[in-house]
C-alpha cells in the first residue's frame, strides 16, 4: 500500500476503505510517512470530504492511535461535554457539578486555552493547588467516590491527533468537517464516557462562524458519536458576544460560582440548564428536558451544586475553601471601569477581540508554551440588547499596570457598536441536535 496511491485516490473524489484510513493514520504517527504527505491528503479530504463511513473509520484510528481510557471501574453510567470553544465560556465549572450534584457521573478530560478562547483547566488553576494530573486510578476514584473529576489529557491520549492538528494548522486545512469531527470525537470516544454532549458554538467569537457550519458539524459529531455506540447530543449556541459577563480565568471562577450560588442567572445559567438537561435525558436520569432542568435548579437551589465543586477542587488537592471565600482566589492589583462615550443602545459586541483583550492583558496564550495570569481579564456590565447612558461603565478592565488597563478600556470601547434605536437580543440556544 502507498500512501501517493490513498491520496491520489481521494484526489479524485474516491472512498478511502477502512484498511487504507488505518494504514494512513498508523505509518503517519509512527513516522513512516512525511508531513508533505499527509497535508496533500488533508487538502484532498478538505475539496472531496468523506462520507460517514470514511470519517467513523478515520475516528477510530485516530482514537486507537494512543492509550484508551477503561472507565469500566467506575460505577453507572459517565457523561462527558465538549465545547467547540469561545469567549467567556465557564461552562464546565458550573455544568459539571450541578449534573454529578443529580447523580450522574462526571469523568472529563479537558484543555488549556489559546488565543482568544479559554480553556477549562487554566480556570481549574484558579484554585491555589488544584491539580489536573492525578493519574488515571485517583482519577477513576474521584469519580467513584464524590461523583466527579476534571483533569489534564495525557499525553497518550490520540497522538495522532497531536500531529494532525498541528499540520492542518499550518497547511490552511483546518476547517474541513471529516477532520475536526474526527479531532473532537477521537478524543471524546478515547475518554470512555457512555454520554456526550457537544456545546457547537457559533459566531464571531467562535470557530464555525455560521449557523449553517455549526450544523453542519454538530450533525456530523452526533452521526459518529452514535455510530460509534454513543448517546449523543449537540446544542448550537450563539457566540456573537461573550457567554455571560467575565472573560479571564479567576474572574469567570467567580461568575461560576456566583451561578452555582443563584445569585446570577441570564445566558450563562439558561446554557447549563440545557447542556446539562441533554446530558440528563440522554442519561436517562430524566424523562424530559422540563424535568432535567428542574433536577438541575433543585441542585443549585439546595446548594448542592455549589458544594459539588467544592468537593472536586479538595479532591484535587485545591483551595477548597475559595469556592465559598472567593476572596482567595487571584486578583489583579488595578481595576479600571470603562465608561462609555455615548448614549444608546448596545448593538453589537466583537466577541473575538473581547477574548484579544484579555490574552494580551495576560490572560492566554498566543503559543502553547505561554505562562498566564490568572487575575487579569474583564467583566462586561453591559450585554448587546441594553440600553447605556454617557458615563455608564461599559466593563472592568482587572490588569497588572494602569497602563495596560487604559490600553484596554479603549479596545473595549473599540469593541462595542451602540445605536440610537433598540436592538433585539441575540437567541442563546439556535438548535438542539440528537
């Protein structure tokens, strides 16, 4: 078999058998064939796609290219979610907890953030001690014992992936929909999780710029999820403007708590009520969405939300006590409001360039091997759809220096549109993909 064969075939628009997607994948990670193959191949699966079969196959072998987690240990049945990523998005913090709070098993490997987008551990890191390599036995009895855990991917995990992603980066074949369906769930099937529920954001600030590819994805990852012998389920969400109101790692721990609190409710509450209802029905912890989600307020109202992840962070050898004391969490030496320089209404946000703010505040990363600051980033006070007077802050620009604080209150005046005349608020949730 030769790899110029496989990739003049799919040149041509032919189906790549399971044998030949198994070769490909297999010699590329052992080294076997050159990155200049591979990116042809990449490029001719971008013009020619594949069908559902080819892209289950290629899911597969990507998945088994490295270890594959056995969750076997862990006692019922164990959900994971997975964002697609965007600006502000805490979810996890908040999702998590309330759903083990009902019952249902948390076992989830996550990420670092880059470039304008977040990433879940840098927030789990807000927590002084937290530790997201606890091996895969503490893992496994964290899960088993308080109903949850969150850590780091190892580095067994999907090599393939690794190297893939890392070329499609380069060669400008990173939007093709077989290749990211297969980079999400290759990693998501290695995790060993029986539930999965994908967050497809769209928008400016997200990667699928479009309701129509967000679809077009969210439909694809639950087609070989379920093909994949998943229950799986995809939310379209919107990311137009920043998901609830703080964009940096400790500033979104505290909104997440202040959620799991029920002091805070809007966009960000409404997602986790849905995310989590889908997690619960696919469960089958709930009969319907309408019950889940009452399961899920319940949890949050008893304070057993709350208490869920306090738990997660001392099993992990975090502040635990700065769940209920957010006072101990990191907090940047200059606050400066940003008020706005006119009268109206606020009509757009650019949602990417909010997220730009905080990294280079320094709060992410523009490589992977970039330190953060925990502490910096901004709190919106306004959202698209309120009406602002002259002078009304705009948001909260949390920084090392003056200096970069006024830089930044600038971009974000930059960043918002207001108009004399109302706006209508955007949708949070566009559609529910099963």
């Amino acid at each position: 078999m030769r790899m110029t064969d496989l990739i003049a075939k799919k040149r041509d628009g032919g189906e790549l058998s399971t044998e030949e997607i198994r070769f490909a994948v297999e010699e590329y990670v052992r080294g076997k064939i050159a990155d200049y193959q591979m990116s042809a191949m990449c490029m001719a699966i971008l013009f020619r796609g594949m069908t559902d079969r080819e892209t289950l196959d290629l899911t597969m072998a990507m998945m088994h290219s490295g270890d594959v987690i056995d969750l076997s240990a862990i006692k019922g049945i164990k959900a994971d979610k997975h964002s697609t990523g965007g600006v502000g998005d805490k979810t996890s913090l908040i999702l998590c907890p309330m759903v083990a709070a009902c019952g249902l098993r948390i076992a989830k490997m996550s990420g670092r953030g880059l470039g304008h987008t977040g990433g879940t551990l840098d927030k789990l890191e807000s927590f002084s001690g937290y530790n997201i390599s606890i091996g895969e036995k503490r893992f496994i009895d964290n899960v088993n014992n308080i109903g949850l855990s969150l850590i780091g991917q190892t580095a067994d995990i999907v090599p393939a992936d690794k190297k893939l992603y890392a070329l499609r980066d380069v060669t400008a074949t990173v939007p093709s929909i077989p290749l990211i369906v297969s980079s999400i769930m290759s990693k998501k099937l290695a995790s060993g999780a029986d539930v999965i529920v994908l967050d497809v954001k769209c928008g400016d600030g997200a990667f699928m710029k479009t309701e129509k590819q967000a679809q077009e994805l969210a439909r694809g990852l639950t087609r070989i999820g379920r093909l994949a012998g998943k229950k799986c389920a995809a939310v379209i969400t919107d990311m137009e403007q920043p998901l609830g109101h703080a964009v940096g790692n400790a500033l979104e721990v505290k909104e997440a708590i202040s959620v799991l609190r029920g002091e805070t409710k809007g966009d960000l509450l409404e997602l986790c009520l849905t995310l989590g209802g889908c997690m619960l029905t696919e469960a089958g912890f709930a009969a319907n969405m309408e019950a889940a989600r009452k399961m899920l307020q319940e949890a949050i109202d008893s304070g057993a939300a709350l208490d869920k992840l306090a738990q997660l962070v001392g099993a992990q050898d975090g502040d635990a006590q700065a769940v209920y004391d957010t006072s101990r969490l990191p907090l940047a030496p200059v606050q400066l409001e940003v008020p706005s320089e006119v009268s109206g209404y606020l009509s757009h946000i650019e949602c990417e360039k909010v997220g730009l703010i905080s990294m280079h505040l320094g709060g992410g990363r523009a490589t992977k091997e970039d330190k953060i600051d925990l502490s910096v980033g901004l709190v919106l006070n306004k959202k698209v759809g309120d009406h602002v007077e002259i002078g009304e802050s705009l948001g909260t620009i949390h920084a090392q220096t003056m200096e970069s604080a006024q830089q930044a209150a600038q971009l974000l005046r930059d960043c918002c549109r207001i108009l004399d005349w109302p706006v209508e608020r955007p949708k949070l949730i566009k559609a529910i993909i099963r």
